[in-house]
C-alpha cells in the first residue's frame, strides 16, 4: 500500500513539475499552430498518381530463348521473378529515358509574390541547343526569362542583374553553347510581362529524384501485380512519369527479346552450317571404317566366326590327342626290349597301326606259348623273333610317321583358330567403332533437325513478341486532393511538436537541475536534520524588513520559523541547565541571504515582546548595516563613548564593555539590540579565535531571551568553524535556485564529524508556487489569488 501512495506520490511531483510551467505549454501550442498555419499557406501540394500493371509470366512457347527450354540451357524457361521485374522497372536507365523522352530536366518556374511555380505542358516557349545532346544532358545552367510580347523577351542570369533584350528564334551564346527560344503562339499570350526562372539539370540527376520519390510494390506476397505510386506537384507531370515509365519498360521487353531472338537465329544459321558439315564428315568415316576392316555386318560375322571356331577347337583337340596316343606309344616301343604283348586300341584313328600291332600281339602270344615247351634256339622261336622285330619296326615307322602327320594338322589347326579368334576378338572392339561412329552419327543428325525445327519456332516467337506487362490501370490520380501536405496531420504533428519543446526544456532543466528549489527538496538530503521552514521569494517592491503585526507571507513564513527554533530551544533546553538561546546564522556561499534571515528573525521574535540581541560576526563582509537604516529605523540611547565600536572593536581593545557595543533600535514599532561587526580587520579568522568571543556569547546568553548571531559563509572562510562550539542552534540558510546539493552535504558532513551541532535548515528565495510542498500547501491563504487569464 505504501509503494502505491509513493509511486502516486512521485508522479504527482513529476507532473507538478510541468503543471507549474503550463504557460510554456500554451505559448509553444500557440506558437506551432501559427508556424503550421504559415507553413500550409505556402507550402508546396503534391499530389498522387497510381498506376496498376500485371507482370505477364513467359510461358515456353512465348519466350524467344524458349527454343532451348527443354534442354535447360543459357537459364531460360520458367516465369518472371516479380521482385527481379520491380527493380528492373524502377532501374536508373528506364527513368533517365523518361526524363528525355519529356524534357524534365528543363524546369520552368513562374516566378510570383511569395514563392514560384511550376510550369508544366502550357510553356510559353521551347529552349533549343545547338550543342550536342551528350553535353546538354550533362549539364547545370540556370537564367531568368523576363517575356515581353510575341516577339521579344528579355535575358539575364541573375535575379536582379541587367537585363538583355533578344528576339525569339536568335542564338543566345551560353556557357553550355548556343541555344534559341522560340514561343509557344497559343501560350505565349498568357505570360506577357511575367518572369519565367529556367533550371537546366543533368538529366541523371533528376532521374535520380524520381526514382527516389517512385514507390513500387506487389500487391501481394505472391501476387503478380505491381502498384506504381509517384507525388509530384503538377497532377499531369505525376501521371506522364508513370506512363512513360510503364512504356519504356515494356519497349525494352520487348526490344530485349527481338535482340535475343536474333541472335538465337544467328546462332541457329551457325550452328545448322557448322553440324551439316560435321553430317557429312561422319557419314565418310563410317564408309571408311567398315572399307578398311572388310566388314559390313559384323554381328552376323562374329556369328559365323564362333562356330567355325568351336569346330577347329575340337579338331585341335582330337589332334592333339592322338599326337600324345602316338608319342606315348612310340615312346613305350623305344623302351620295351623284349616281345612283351603291345597295348592295342588305344585311339589311334591309324588302322593300319592297329592290324600291325594286333597282329604282332599274336605272335607274341604264340611265342610265349612255344617257349613253354621249347627254348629261345629253338628254329620256330627263332623265326618268331625275326617276325616280331620286323612288325615293331614297322609299328614305329607307322608311328614315327604319324607324329609328323598329326603335328603338322596341330600347328595348322592352331593357326586356324588363332585367325578366326582374331576375328571373334576384334569384333567388339570394331562393333564399338562402329557404334560410336553410328551414335555421332545419329547425334548429329538429331541435332541438325532439331535445329531446323527451332530455326522455325524463333522466328515465330520473334514475330510475335508481346510487352512484359500488361496495363491494368493506367497513371491517374489517387484523389483529386493534394496528399501532401495533410492539414490534420501537420496541425496534430506541429501541436505534439509545440508541447514536446517545452517539455523537453522542462525535462533537461529538470534532470540536469542540482539545486534546492523548496524544503521538500532538502528533504532529500537532510532526512533526519529539522527544516524550520522556508521563506518567499521577495519583489523589488516588497520591504526586506517585516513590520509589526505583519500578515504578508514573508512575516507567516517567519513566524512558522520562529514556532520551529521555540520547539527547539524548548526541547534542548529541557536537557541542559543552560538557556539554549544562542542561535548562529549561516551558508555556503555569500548571497543566500543570511543576513536577511538573521535580521528578520530576530524582528519576528523581538515582535514577542522578547529581548532580542542581532550580533554581526561576519566581520570579513558585514551587511547589518544595509539592513538597518533609513526612515523606519531609530537608535535609541546610543552610548556616548565607542558609540562606532563594534565586535572587531571588542575583540582588540580589553577596555571596552559588551554594554559598549550594543545598539538599541526601533524598527517599525520592534525595539531589538544590534552588535554590529565594527571595522574589517587584517585577520578577522585570529580575532574570532579569541576567548573574550566566548565570554561575549555567554554574557548576553544570560541578558538576553535569543541571541541572533550573522556569521561568515562556512565554504568560504573558517570563521564560522571557529566560533561553532558557542552555538546551541545553527541555521544553516539555503537559496532557492542557488544553493547546490553539494553544499547542503557539506554542513551535513561537519555535523556526522561532529564538528557541528544543533545543526537545522531554513530554504530562502522561494517562489509563490514553490512555497510548502512543492506549492501544494502555500502561505498567505487570506490573499486573494489572481485568476488564470490574469497570470
């Protein structure tokens, strides 16, 4: 609950703080009306044209790189990017075209009272150039046109310069070169004795503008529409742009096709001439490939060539057995001495070796039979053996023989197969010659009339080319009212404007702001040293001492201070023995009004039917002086010796009494006692450190009911230091506005060291609405406060 009250609190004083100020807010509202007022009178109205068109997708068919869509080459196919199309509408090339095509680099202004004006269309006259266009469109001139009649009109390049007479269709020599007016007859009427003002510009720079002040948008996150907006002064010249634009951006879409589409038959015609050469060349080689390797259908050979192969083969094999049958039978014959029985139908395709062996087997069986019963003499075993050996020379010549005969048929066999292999082996290596040959063939061949097709295709996208975009609607206006500038708004903008200056004042004053303006902001620093009170701020024509029975808030102000330093001295004293009535007065600095609140102090209180003594010790800069004189003020029994002694006095000559230095004086109908400070020693901080100070203070502690002393500012010099032990109360006096929030912690600081005490605060110089908290509870509530249109 508490945090809620301080939080309402704090932003009551925050908005105290602007409320006070609430004549600041009117002036600077007044003030910003008035400025907007003027502004609108002669400000410039823009006004908006809008144009709508739709991006037309490119379908394959339509696109003259479409001849090359399916095989996805050079990036073509596909539709139009709308945020690619946006940029390339709003690109720096198409609107230096719309500045040359309309000539808007050449600005005539109708020179009024106030302010120029445009001229659009209705010109009075047309500016030509003999220099080249290159050097026009890049340059910068400007001069005055003064027309006179139909006929002549007069040129100078400064406003108030001499002024040149020249007849229409003469050159003018200028520093971009010649150039000749010639008049529009169905305007030139209009503006006799008119002044025209003509700017020359570089054509970029003012495509530039536009295209800054251009906005183009899709209408949507995938829409194919793009809103066109440009606010421009002359409605006409805002709807010629948007239309210019729109045309010079088709053109080019269409131009940068009819470019495209020829060079796609450009390089069609090329490449058609390039490939028919490159169809015949690989029909020749497929001609000399299959001349030079004899073939014409080399599946159907191979075919051919793998059975006589697998015929051979087995030949080959059967040969080569028998050779092996022979050599081991030639070989066992070689080895076999006696007439042992030979093997007989071991394979050999050779009858004649087969009855030969047959029949030596029967004689070696008969043979063996006979040596049973006979021995190796014996003329039959004799005759056998002789029959024997001829048969076995027989069968190794037979077998000799068809060694020879089978070797050869192995090695001619052989060499057979190694042919027909040959053949076999070179049949894929020549089939894939001859397919890579019969491929570039087909490729080329599917080339060539595939480009002969698309040949056709281009030249029909060619001749039908159609614009990028379609006009949904063309340029106009989006409303007949100027857009720019919006009286509502500028008034509501200038009004916010003209409250946020002050407050902005306010706010920087404020939080840059260290001083102590009321007690509530010593408050903030003091927490538990007693405030006494505040005093108002005073006019020049408001008296600086308080009369008797006064009831203005100065004399409120004091008598509340008065009730504090009473509760004070009452509470101290009830403590201590002693009469707690010596009171020093002080500051910081010199000109927070210590005097003033000494004096009136001890005026109010003398006002009590009190004995009041007023003692002077700022002896290095005494002000009771100014304080005390005039009509209204009386000295009454003015001693007759050192009647011009004061403290200063006192302190150097031991022969001089208190009694000596006290000045009795009526002021306004309050009779109190004043010490002046006397004459300005050399060492006013050495004087002050003297006992007889001491036994002063107590002295007229004891005479007196409230001793009132004006001390020196304690930042300044350490007087007030020195004579601090004799104080049972220190006011420590701060100015409003003035007084630093350093300075209030550095009496603060003395009184935690203890250098000080009895230490309380009084906030001089206050204003009217500062008085009490923040001027929330103010004094003087029996006056009659001004009404608010009276301020």
């Amino acid at each position: 609950m508490s945090e809620t009250v301080d939080t309402n609190q704090n932003l009551g004083e925050i908005l105290k703080v602007y409320t006070k100020k609430w004549k600041w807010f009117v002036i600077g509202a007044i003030m910003a009306i008035l400025i907007a007022t003027i502004y609108l009178r002669y400000a410039t109205p823009q006004y908006a044209g809008q144009a709508k068109i739709h991006i037309i997708e490119e379908k394959n068919a339509s696109s003259e790189l479409a001849a090359f869509s399916d095989l996805d080459i050079l990036g073509v196919g596909g539709t139009n990017k709308v945020e690619d199309e946006i940029e390339i509408l709003n690109s720096r090339s198409n609107f230096i075209e719309v500045v040359k095509n309309l000539k808007l680099n050449i600005k005539y202004n109708l020179i009024g009272n106030v302010k120029a004006s445009e001229v659009y269309r209705k010109r009075p006259f047309n500016i030509s150039f003999i220099s080249n266009d290159s050097i026009i469109n890049n340059s910068q001139l400007s001069f005055y046109v003064d027309i006179q009649d139909s006929n002549n009109f007069g040129f100078n390049y400064l406003e108030d310069g001499p002024v040149k007479i020249y007849s229409y269709g003469k050159n003018i020599k200028t520093p971009i070169g010649d150039i000749v007016l010639t008049p529009n007859s169905e305007f030139v009427k209009q503006f006799s004795g008119r002044r025209i003002f003509i700017e020359i510009m570089p054509i970029f720079m003012v495509a530039e503008a536009y295209q800054l002040n251009t906005l183009i948008s899709a209408i949507g996150e995938k829409s194919n529409i793009i809103n066109i907006e440009l606010t421009d002064p002359i409605p006409q010249k805002s709807i010629d742009i948007l239309n210019g634009l729109i045309k010079e951006y088709n053109e080019n879409g269409i131009l940068d096709k009819k470019i495209i589409a020829d060079r796609t038959s450009n390089f069609i015609d090329d490449r058609i001439k390039e490939i028919s050469g490159d169809l015949t060349s690989v029909d020749q080689d497929a001609q000399d490939f299959k001349t030079s390797k004899g073939v014409t259908d080399i599946a159907n050979e191979s075919n051919i060539a793998l059975n006589l192969s697998a015929a051979n083969r087995q030949e080959l094999e059967n040969a080569k057995t028998q050779l092996n049958i022979a050599n081991g039978m030639n070989q066992y014959l070689s080895d076999e001495n006696g007439f042992d029985i030979l093997p007989s139908n071991v394979g050999l395709s050779d009858p004649s070796i087969a009855n030969t062996t047959a029949k030596y087997n029967e004689l070696a069986l008969e043979r063996k039979r006979l040596l049973k019963s006979a021995d190796e003499q014996n003329p039959i075993i004799v005759n056998l053996d002789e029959q024997l050996s001829g048969l076995k020379g027989n069968i190794k010549s037979s077998l000799s023989g068809m060694e020879r005969n089978l070797g050869m048929q192995v090695n001619n066999l052989s060499g057979q197969l190694s042919r027909i292999n040959s053949k076999i082996y070179s049949a894929p290596s020549n089939s894939r010659q001859l397919r890579d040959i019969e491929r570039q063939q087909q490729t080329t061949e599917s080339l060539f009339l595939y480009l002969l097709q698309k040949r056709e295709e281009s030249q029909i996208a060619m001749a039908s080319s159609s614009p990028k975009s379609k006009v949904i609607d063309s340029a106009h206006l989006v409303q007949q009212e100027p857009v720019k500038p919006k009286n509502a708004m500028v008034y509501l903008s200038s009004l916010i404007l003209g409250l946020l200056v002050p407050f902005g004042f306010i706010y920087a004053k404020d939080l840059l702001d260290t001083k102590i303006h009321n007690k509530h902001s010593l408050e903030k620093y003091t927490k538990d040293v007693p405030i006494l009170g505040e005093l108002p701020r005073l006019s020049k024509k408001d008296s600086k001492i308080i009369i008797n029975d006064d009831r203005s808030v100065l004399a409120e102000a004091l008598r509340i201070i008065r009730a504090n330093l009473d509760f004070l001295i009452k509470t101290k004293r009830a403590s201590d023995s002693n009469k707690n009535n010596v009171i020093f007065i002080t500051s910081s600095t010199p000109g927070e009004g210590k005097t003033f609140v000494s004096s009136n102090l001890s005026m109010i209180l003398a006002s009590t039917n009190k004995k009041v003594l007023l003692v002077g010790a700022d002896i290095r800069n005494p002000k009771l002086y100014t304080f005390f004189s005039g009509d209204s003020v009386d000295k009454l029994k003015t001693p007759s010796r050192n009647k011009d002694a004061g403290l200063t006095e006192f302190l150097l000559d031991d022969s001089i009494q208190v009694k000596d230095i006290i000045r009795p004086m009526l002021v306004h109908h309050n009779t109190i006692d004043v010490i002046y400070s006397g004459k300005i020693p050399p060492n006013p901080a050495e004087l002050l450190m003297s006992s007889k100070i001491e036994d002063l203070l107590a002295e007229v502690s004891e005479m007196y009911d409230y001793v009132i002393v004006d001390t020196a500012p304690m930042m300044v010099v350490s007087d007030t230091l020195l004579i601090a032990p004799y104080a049972n109360h220190i006011i420590y006096v701060t100015r409003a506005g003035v007084t630093d929030e350093a300075a209030v912690k550095f009496p603060l600081n003395l009184r935690d060291e203890g250098k000080l005490k009895g230490v309380s605060f009084v906030v001089n110089d206050v204003t009217l609405d500062e008085l009490g908290y923040g001027g929330k509870y103010g004094y003087g509530y029996n006056k009659t406060s001004k009404k608010w249109w009276k301020f």
